[in-house]
C-alpha cells in the first residue's frame, strides 16, 4: 500500500503546480484508493518523502484554520 500512497501523493503534488495543505491532499488520495489510510500512516509517509527529497514542506503557523489530529497547518510541493 505505501508504494501507491506514495505514488498518488506525488501524483496529486504534481498536477497542482503548486502547494496542497496535508488534510487536503490526504483527502485526495484516500479517495483515489478508495480505501481508508490511517492518518498517522499517511502523515508518516509524507514525512519519509521529505526526508528523502521527493517533497518540500512549509508551515502556516496563523492559520485560523484547525485541521483534526494528527494533521498539521503544513503544505506539500513536490522537489523536482
């Protein structure tokens, strides 16, 4: 499964030309796979893809918005 999660993930940073917020993007490829992800194993491998360079990650620190736990004001784009 990590293998298509990722793939999606990128997939999705892709086609957006720009950064999507972590809840959103996770909405996103929860509803390619048509499968429930655990958020915490979504969240996990989003951090694994930044570690290895796949994405970029910044911070909104003021955002009046709340995203539900383990989700985070973050937003990805894609490195290459």
């Amino acid at each position: 499964m990590s293998t298509n999660l990722e793939s999606l993930a990128l997939t999705h940073l892709r086609a957006a030309h720009e950064p999507i917020r972590e809840f959103a993007l996770y909405d996103r490829v929860v509803a390619d796979l048509g499968e429930h992800i655990p958020p915490e194993t979504f969240v996990e491998t989003m951090e694994r893809l930044m570690t290895e360079g796949y994405v970029h990650v910044s911070f909104e620190r003021d955002s009046a918005q709340r995203d539900p736990e383990p989700f985070s004001p973050r937003y990805y784009r894609v490195t290459d």
